[in-house]
C-alpha cells in the first residue's frame, strides 16, 4: 500500500479542515507515491523515534504532535526539530502529523481517553459551531458514583501518571466527567457549564486552580500522560485499511518531563 493510501485513512478519520487554527497537522516531510515499508506510531517525534524507524526499515512515522510546528529558515542541525527532519529525509521516511484534527474528531484523543476511565454517553463538550460534526472536549458520565479520591487513584492507575495535580477535595463525589486531553483548561469554565463534577486535562497552570473549589474539581494528568494513547487510535485506523503493512507502537518513551 502507497503512504497516500494509509495518509487517505488518517485525513478520513481525522480531517485536516477539523484542526485548530494555529495548528499544523498533515505532512510534515517525505514522498506518499511510495509503498509504506511500516509505520511506526508516536506521540512526539525524536531522534531516537526516526534512528528506531530507521532500525526497523520503516518509511512511515505517524506522531500526535507536528514536529513542524513553527517555521523552519534553515536546515543546519542546529536543533532536535532540524536533525529529525534531516535524518529522516537522508533515509526516505515520511512524517505524518494528526494533532488537534485527531483532538477534534469523533472517537479521536478525547473518546480514547474517556474510554479508558469508562465513561458513558460521551458526547463534545464544546461542540463545533461550523456546522462540522466535531468538537473540543468531552463530557460523559461513570456507571455509578464515586467518591473523589477513589476516581483519583482509579485516573491515576488508568494513565499511568506517576503524580497528579488536583484541586482541593471537598467531600464531593465524582459521576459527570469533562476532559480534554493536552492543555484542555480553557474548557474548564464550559465543564462548569455543563455541570460536571470534575474536569481532567493534561495541564491546568497554577493560577488556573484558583476560585473553583465550589464548582468542579480539576485534575492535571500530564500532557504526555493525557495524550499517550493516540498510537491506539493509529494503529486501529491504519491495520484497517492494511492488515498487512507491519505497524508498531514506538518503544521510545519521548516524555521529556521526569518525576523525582
């Protein structure tokens, strides 16, 4: 199979037109008339990930985050952005980026993490307006109550996340949930909104705690943490469309946050 092929299947699950403005999902480098000798899956793209895809003989990475994001003058080494796209251009790989399309879309990010805490009747919690069938966001609801530390530990076990940053438990228990994965608090006043007892996203800044203790607890994962599992949502699209193409998840931990 072509990557434009496997590249077709992504933009079908994930149309770019759904991607947030500032953002810059697509192709990031590489020829697609070519025949995908594998694809590895990642969050972040690192030298390590294009020396692990080179190692493997893949001409296909697939990452949540664009590695080009900002505009790019020179290609002289002179940063880690520079050395992937130059080492991946020495050995014909191609770099695909599905970000805040994959963020926005129906069963993407969002319903991927929402899965893993099982919540149900999920829905956008800040649907698009456009008229588009997308969203940022979503709001669901667990199949019972559950007193706030025990949901607590039960996200942190679900995402591995080594430490949490919450706000202050007050006694409340937890049922209606709003997340969003990445740095998802400018939807923490619409969570209120929409009633929910807890809004979990990868990053809450510190000022961003304040004056909500009444109204919902917040809860930071971590973006990496919140994120992590985008390579399922790859792997389940592209093994649709080319059960025989060997795709694998990378090895690589490109979390670039250690915990002491």
């Amino acid at each position: 199979m072509k990557i434009k092929e496997i590249i077709a299947a992504l933009e079908r699950f994930a149309p770019l037109p759904l991607q947030d403005g500032f953002d810059n999902a697509g192709l990031q480098t590489g020829l697609t008339e070519v025949h995908a000798t594998g694809a590895l899956l990642c969050l972040d793209l690192t030298e390590d990930v294009v020396d692990e895809a080179i190692d493997a003989g893949f001409n296909l990475i697939v990452a949540h985050h664009p590695v080009l994001f900002h505009g790019v003058k020179s290609l002289t080494g002179k940063n880690y952005v520079e050395r992937c796209l130059m080492k991946a251009i020495r050995n014909d790989i191609a770099i695909y980026a599905a970000h805040t399309n994959l963020d926005n879309t129906c069963g993407g990010v969002n319903y991927k993490m929402a899965e893993k805490i099982g919540l149900k009747e999920v829905r956008f919690l800040q649907p698009l307006e456009s008229g588009q069938q997308g969203g940022a966001g979503v709001i669901g609801v667990l199949d019972h109550r559950e007193d706030a530390m025990t949901f607590l530990r039960r996200l942190k076990t679900a995402f591995g996340a080594e430490c949490l940053k919450h706000s202050r438990l007050s006694g409340q228990d937890v049922q209606t949930v709003a997340l969003c994965g990445g740095a998802g608090a400018f939807l923490i006043p619409r969570a209120i909104q929409e009633g929910a007892d807890v809004f979990v996203t990868g990053e809450i800044k510190y000022h961003e705690f304040f004056g909500h203790d009444k109204d919902i607890l917040l809860v930071a994962l971590g973006h990496y943490e919140s994120e992590q599992y985008t390579t399922e949502i790859f792997e389940t699209i592209i093994r649709e469309v080319a059960p025989a193409l060997t795709v694998r998840r990378t090895q690589v931990n490109t979390n670039p946050i250690q915990y002491l």
